[in-house]
C-alpha cells in the first residue's frame, strides 16, 4: 500500500512508519520541521515538509494523490496553548479530509483520544483547562469527519499512552474502561485497521489480552 501520514514524526507515528516500510509498504510522512526529514528516511518513510496549520488544500491533496489511505496522527503536543488545539488537533484533522476527498481517497484513520465524550459537557470539574481544550478539538474533529460520505474514517481513542514494550494484545472496543497502552501497540493496531478495510467506526484501544489481529477483526 501507499500510505500518508500526517504528523509522522510523532511517537506513535514514527512506530508505524517503520511497521509499514518494514513490511513493505510506501510511507510518505507529513512533517513541519524539515529537520526531522532525517529521522523519516531512517525509518524508510519518504519526508514531505509541509505546514498542516498553513498549506492550502491543494497542497496537500497533491501529496495525497495516488494513496490507498490517509493516517491523521499530528498533534500540538504537550505545552502547546489552546489556540494550536484548535488549528493543529481540528484545523489540520479537517483539512487532511478535505484533501482525501480532493484525491479520492476514502481511507482515513484518525487518531484521537480516550475521553473525548467528557468534552460534550464543557470543562469537567478539575480539569486542566487546556487539556480540556485539546479534547474539545479531538471531539470536534471526529464529529466534523465521520459522517462524511466521501471518506471511509476510522476513529481510534488510545488511553494513557507509555513507551513500555508492546505486548501484542489489547482491548479494542466500545466503552472501554480508560486504562494504558503502549505506544507499540497503538502503532500495531493502526497498521491492523489499514489492512482490515473498516470504516464509520470509533474505537477505544487500552493494553487487554486479546492479540491485535483477533481484537481488529471482531469489531463489526
């Protein structure tokens, strides 16, 4: 396959570029900071520099021209403010789907977070107020693209992420109770929704005992 990851030099996202290319596939990673390009072609990812906060949607679509799937896994990242939520976690996820539905490609996973749904009812009492701005944006993205009869979107809600040794098995679900996962894992279960062709789903993935392959293909 041909695959576009938006946001590849993310930790998750650079997990599943080298599972990709390890196996074969053409990675093409997304990244702002050309200093990274490097760190890509380590990994046997293909680096496209480009500013998801800034570039015009045929742009992108340009660089999303000839792919059989589209992986949103770009973030603001941690001590970012509540503006870059807004432009980084919706802005770029909405206009990555409206790039694959200028290039004709339905396929679109889309990483997100567990706790999202909190974010329906404002600021949960506690909360930290910016967090609660990223899940706002995660929210708002998910529900901007899913019902979009151009793109086949999968949602994948990861729990707390850690860098401990994946295990191979997990819970993926609906409803799931929120718990960790590492980050191995969540690179090993994206690259099982690309293969399995799901589509209109949202799942929730914390560390289980069901292997990765038997957890992706019982979901409906």
């Amino acid at each position: 396959m041909r695959i576009v990851i938006a946001g590849a030099h993310g930790q998750v996202a650079r997990r599943l570029g080298r599972l990709l290319s390890g196996r074969g596939d053409t990675v093409i990673g997304i990244v702002r900071n050309p200093a990274h390009s490097d760190d890509l072609r380590a990994d046997g990812v293909e680096p496209v520099v480009l500013d998801l906060e800034q570039a015009g949607v045929d742009q992108v679509a340009e660089v999303l021209s000839g792919a059989d799937a589209v992986v949103f896994a770009a973030g603001a990242g941690p001590g970012s403010g509540e503006a870059r939520k807004h432009t980084v976690d919706k802005g770029a996820a909405l206009l990555l789907a409206d790039a694959a539905e200028r290039a004709g490609v339905r396929p679109y996973l889309l990483v997100s977070s567990m706790g999202v749904e909190q974010a329906r009812q404002g600021t949960p009492r506690g909360m930290d107020p910016v967090f609660a701005v990223y899940l706002q944006a995660k929210l708002a993205a998910e529900d901007a693209i899913l019902p979009r009869p151009g793109l086949d979107t999968v949602v994948l809600r990861p729990g707390r992420l850690t860098d401990e040794p994946g295990t191979g098995r997990v819970t993926l679900a609906h409803g799931v109770e929120y718990g960790e996962v590492p980050r191995d894992d969540v690179a090993a279960v994206l690259a099982a929704l690309l293969d399995a062709g799901k589509t209109n789903e949202v799942v929730e993935l914390v560390s289980g005992d069901i292997p990765i392959d038997e957890a992706v293909a019982a979901l409906p």
